[in-house]
C-alpha cells in the first residue's frame, strides 16, 4: 500500500469520525434559524445559475458551482477547473484528496444539494455517474439531495429505441459516446443513486429512465432579461433559425430538405443554423428570425424552445405526449415530426398573421409557467413534500407559493391556434405514421 492511499484512507476516517457529525450539528443549527444554503453543482448546464436564482428567491442563500465551463456561458458562482485539473496533473491520488477537500468545504457550507446524475463534487469511477461515497457521507451530514437529469446524464439506449419510431438514438452516430447508453449497467448505477437520494427529479423524455421520480419542469428563463423582439414579419422572405449542439440529435438535415423542397417550389425562405456561438449570440439570431425550428426526433422541446417563446418567436418542434409539457393547453408550439415538417412549414408560410399570434401566446406561456419565479415555486412545493424543514421554513414556502400564483393570473393569455398543437389526437397520429 504506497503512501498516497493510506493518506486517503486517514482522511477519510476523519471525515467520518470529525467532519460528517460537525456538519449535521452545523447545517441542523442553520437549519432552525431558517438560513439554509443551497449547492447547484457540478454539471456547467446553462440554467444552473438560474436555478440557484430560484432558490434564492424562497430565502436560501444559493451558489452553483462547476468543475467545467463551456463557450455558451461562463456565469458561475465557482469555478473550480484550475483547481481540479491542477490536481489531476500531480496524480490520481492528490485528485482524489482535492476532491474530498472541496467536498469538505460545501458539506460544512450548504444544506441543500442539487446535482444532475453525471456527477457531483467528487469525481466519477467511470464516465458518468454520482459517486456512492459521496451521497453516502451527504445523507449522514444530514443533507437534503436532489437528482436532476439533463438527457444524456439518464439517457439508456434500448430503452429510448422502445420509445417509438422517432427518438434520440434514431441517428446516433456512436453508441456510448454522448449518452449513458447501456441499459444493463446504466440502469443499476441510475437505481444505486436513487436509493440515496432525498428524491429524484426529471422532466420530458427523462422521466422514461428515471420510474419514480417527480415530474418537475426544471428549466428556468430570465423573462425580464429577453425583452420580446419585434412580432414575426407579415412579408418576405420567412427566416428560419435553428441554433443545434449535435445536428444527429436534432433531426437537422429533415429541417434542410423540408426548407429546399420549399424553395424550390417557389417559396422565399432565409434559413441560418446557429452553431458554436455564445448563449447572447443564439438569442439574438432567434431575436431576427420569423420562426425557431427546435428539433423532430427527441418527443419533446429543450430550453432552446423555451428561449425562443420568451423572445416572441413561435416554434416548430417533436413532442411526444401531452403529458410530457407543463400546463399544455397554453402552450403554443407546432407539434412536428419528419413526416409533416415541411408540411408544417407550408402552413407557416400561408399563415404569417397566425405566426405573430403564436409568438405573443409563446411569450406568456414562458412568463407563467418556465419563468424563475415559476421554477422557483415548483422548488417549493418539491422541498414542503420531501425536505421535512422546521415550520418557519415551511411557512416562508407556503407564502411564496400564494405570491406564484397571484403573479401567474395576473399575465395575460393572448390566445392561439393552429392546426398542430400538442394534444391526444395530434402526438397518437404523428407517433402512428409509417415508415415512409
């Protein structure tokens, strides 16, 4: 045994022995003076410094935290990349003791943990996956922990293939190189962090992978920081945008011989892929389109949807069900497939009038029900089910939830319709379609 791993297993034991009980004193004392702290970590998900805004707004004092950032936001609370990585280069037995220090550091300062299933503050065995010691060492500090899935984190192939015809792994390129993909192992290391959990949380097509988690729309938009761009255009040339991270998952190519077909026929189409540019930049192409194409394959919409509505543009996107979309009966998008996207798009070219109705209805559908505050008192009600928190906590919730509602009636529905919206008959026909 070399000097490295017994330094690791000594400290360890004192985690155990000193650490663990000094934490659950610390957090149980914030805990009955109402000044809980709240971790957003580790995965650089774009909405993670959202959705320490959401806790932040029931009264927790809040932060996320990442290991990596990518070029579509750098705006995170901690940044621990240099520190991470720095220890890496000196050995897999120092990485192995950062990690522990950094885990000692949130356990002693934060009481509410949020992770998505690829990883948390320690680093995983294998390419994805919440560490066992880790939830193991938070449950017996007393912490609260949370779930959350983002797709790929959850995703297991045969499972997504039973899903039906159109699906994420319809045109992967490479089993096991962007998702979890293997249903034999993926699944029992799903369930291992699940039974440490306080309670798993998913949305959408994750719910598929995760059998007993709390359906939760998790996805917040800053309303107030995307003012709604000018009403679609009445003429010209309609301009499409359509802003993928994997084309392959996207269905991006139907989009493309969809809008040919179109052109040559005679149609007057602008089409711009947005591609490898920063979050600000996206919105802005979404800000001068006419209509956000989001993807035809996965069976429900991304926070790229979610941008667009806020922006007031109307959106042709694949949802599977209705049950998969909160409050589905507001919500405006144009249900679409490969088999009926360029029959979508003809529509939306004779319609141009009901594109700006669909952009307003878009807007307030965001603004009730995927804005922070929205987020924020979906938050709520998931820690008054599952937290057991002291009754001034409790009480605090409980109000802001009253607040959420009495913002959420005092927005507008400007109204919509259109022949394509999410409902029973529409998702059984699309998902009922041959093989053409």
């Amino acid at each position: 045994m070399n000097l490295g791993v017994i330094v690791l297993r000594l400290f360890d034991h004192f985690i155990v022995s000193s650490v663990i009980p000094f934490a659950r004193w610390l957090g149980a004392r914030r805990m009955t003076s109402g000044r809980v702290r709240a971790l957003w970590g580790a995965t650089p998900i774009l909405t993670l410094p959202l959705k320490a805004k959401a806790t932040h707004l029931l009264g927790f004092e809040s932060a996320s935290v990442v290991f990596d950032t990518y070029h579509i936001t750098q705006g995170f609370d901690f940044k621990l990349r240099r520190l991470s990585n720095g220890a890496a280069k000196l050995g897999p037995c120092m990485a192995e003791l950062v990690d522990r220090l950094i885990f000692v550091w949130a356990l002693l300062r934060f009481d509410l943990f949020h992770y998505f299933f690829d990883r948390g503050l320690m680093r995983p065995k294998g390419r994805f996956g919440l560490r066992t010691q880790e939830l193991e060492w938070l449950r017996a500090g007393g912490k609260r922990i949370y779930g959350f899935a983002y797709g790929a984190d959850v995703r297991l192939r045969e499972a997504t293939l039973a899903l039906g015809r159109w699906n994420f792994c319809t045109e992967c390129p490479t089993v096991a190189a962007f998702c979890l993909c293997a249903d034999s192992t993926g699944a029992g290391d799903l369930r291992r962090a699940i039974n440490h959990l306080t309670a798993p949380v998913a949305l959408g097509d994750m719910l598929t992978y995760l059998p007993g988690a709390r359906n939760l729309h998790y996805w917040p938009i800053n309303v107030e920081q995307l003012p709604p761009a000018s009403p679609p255009r009445m003429d010209g040339a309609l301009r499409i945008a359509h802003a993928p991270n994997h084309t392959h998952f996207k269905g991006t190519h139907y989009l493309e011989t969809a809008i040919k077909n179109l052109e040559n026929e005679g149609h007057a189409i602008s089409y711009v892929r947005v591609q490898g540019k920063t979050n600000s930049e996206v919105i802005r192409f979404f800000q001068e389109a006419d209509l956000v194409a989001d993807q035809f394959l996965g069976g429900i919409f991304g926070y790229s949807a979610l941008e667009a509505m806020a922006c007031g543009r109307p959106v042709i996107t694949y949802v599977r069900a209705p049950a998969l979309v909160e409050a589905v009966e507001e919500c405006p998008v144009l249900n679409a497939t490969p088999d009926v996207l360029e029959d979508v798009l003809r529509w939306c070219l004779a319609n141009r009038a009901k594109l700006r109705e669909l952009g307003a209805q878009g807007r307030a559908y965001v603004a009730r029900w995927h804005s922070i505050e929205a987020v924020a008192a979906r938050l709520g009600r998931l820690y008054l089910d599952t937290a057991d928190f002291p009754p001034s906590i409790v009480k605090r919730l409980e109000a802001f939830l009253v607040e959420e509602r009495q913002r959420r009636a005092a927005i507008g529905l400007p109204g919509f319709d259109h022949p394509f919206r999410v409902d029973v008959a529409s998702c059984a026909r699309l998902n009922s379609l041959p093989t053409q």
